[in-house]
DNA sequence: ACGTATCATTACGTTAACGTCAATTTGTCT
DNA sequence: AGACAAATTGACGTTAACGTAATGATACGT
C-alpha cells in the first residue's frame, strides 16, 4: 500500500518543488504536515492538496484564490457553516474556468494558424 | 472607419488598464506607439498586440515569453531569419496550450463533481 | 494671460512567491 | 563520542509587474 505519510524530501521529489515551497505553502496555511518531534511528515490529504495547488498555479490563480478553493474539496460534513459561501467562490471560479477554455481554444486555433503561415513561409523559402 | 490612432486615455478605457501599464510595456518593448510632440499616440498594430498581450497574461504567460510570441504574430516578410527559431518556440508553447486544455477540461470536471456535492448537502440541510 | 486638465519622465514603493544563507537541532553511522 | 547528513527556523534578498508620488512640459477653455 501507498505509505501513509512522507517526509519532505520525497515529497519534494514526488511533485518537483523545492523544501522551501513547501515550508511556505505550510505557513500560508496551504497544506498541514504533522510533526515527528521537529520534521514534517505530509499526508495524504497534502499530498491531494498539493496536487491541486500546482494545477491551480498553472492556471493563473493566486495561492490565497488557491486556499479558499481547497476548503470546497476539503470539506467534511461537520463544517458546513460556510458551505454556500464557498460555493459561491467555486462558481466564479468554475465561470473563469470556462471562460478561460473558449479563449484557449481561440489562442490555439490563431497560432496554429500563425505557424502554418511561418512553415509555408519557410518552405518557399528552402525551395529557391 | 475606425480612428488611426488613439491617445493613452482611450487606449486604457478601450482595454481597462492603466496608463502605467501601458508605459511600462512601452519600456519593455511590447508596444511601439509613435509620438505626437511628447504624447504617445497607439496604433492599429499596438491594439493588436495589446490584445495579445492580455490573452497571454490570462494564460499565464511571463511579459518575456509574451514578447517573444508576438514577433511570430507581426513578422512581416522581410525579417524571415529568425523565423525558425520562433517557431520552435511556438511549438513549445502550442504544446503547453495544448496541456493546459486537456488539465483545464479535467479541473472543470472535478470542480463541478464537488459542488454538485455541496449543493445537495445543503439541499438535504434546508430539507430539515 | 491664466488656471486647469492631461500627459510626460523619474524614481522610489509594493506584493506575491519563493531563493538563499547562517545558525541550530536531530538522527545515523562508525 | 565524534562526524556527517538532513531538517528546522529565522532573516534578508530577489524578480516580475506594476502602483504611486513628485515634478515639469503642453494644450485648452475663458
């Protein structure tokens, strides 16, 4: 079975990021090792979590954006106080979120065409 | 016909900057307005390019990688030499689009899981 | 001509997200 | 016990992308 927790050098190893990344991730409240005397161990639960920050990183949100999103995942049934805030933070999130995708495929739909401009360009070019 | 140019002021209400903003851009070679006496007067080709530029930046895309995308958009066909290595960066950049599409798509389901949750554990809640 | 508004330049300030370095502490091997 | 590696805690440094404030030139309406 999957080991129940992991120290921070393999952590680090797992998801590529540095010690430091996941100190601070720890201090902005992002993620919550327990300790072994003084050393971090993370568990499962930050390992989900920081599988999630890092997608949420790439798609261009703020680590504080990124903390309010994780109370929606991870969410259990006795905190429900703030459920239907959160949802409302998740769907401004999930509108962005779709926005976002139609004007990616727009981008990518404009520089393949870009491209085949500059390899037609290019062929004309090499065959003189 | 649409207005050759435009002054800053215009330029900021057309696309909800600032005119720091779009000095700074100036500085950092990412838009070339033309001067009239002191004043910067944005063109047709700085429009474009601005639209461009905030694509990208919603993309997540750094000021330099944006930069340097934006030559591929506004080569013309005199300065074909470096023509090949922009694509190559292109290429790259297409494929991380590309990714983040396919990751987006993803994020988008999982989001939508995890309110549907929520929203029916409020449902069962208000049902009291 | 004068006050006002708009733009320009210069320069220092700010925030997010870590990097880097020094000084300790702790576990491990011999 | 001594040495070494690995982890921890400050604390200060860094970069990108602007914000902000001070100062000065220009144009415009009256």
């Amino acid at each position: 079975m999957t080991t129940e927790t992991m120290n921070i050098r393999d952590m680090c190893a797992a998801f590529d990021v540095t010690p430091r990344t996941l100190r601070f991730y720890e201090a902005k409240e992002l993620l919550f090792p327990v300790r072994e005397g003084q050393r971090r161990l993370f568990t499962k639960r930050d390992r989900a979590r920081l599988k999630l920050i890092l997608r949420g990183k790439r798609f261009g949100f703020s680590l504080e954006e990124i903390r309010q999103l994780l109370d929606l995942y991870h969410m259990d049934d006795s905190q429900l106080t703030q459920l239907s805030k959160t949802l409302t933070l998740a769907e401004r999130h999930l509108a962005d979120m779709e926005a976002q995708k139609v004007e990616l495929d727009e981008a990518i739909g404009e520089l393949k065409g870009q491209m085949k401009w500059a390899t037609d360009k290019l062929a004309s070019l090499e065959a003189r």
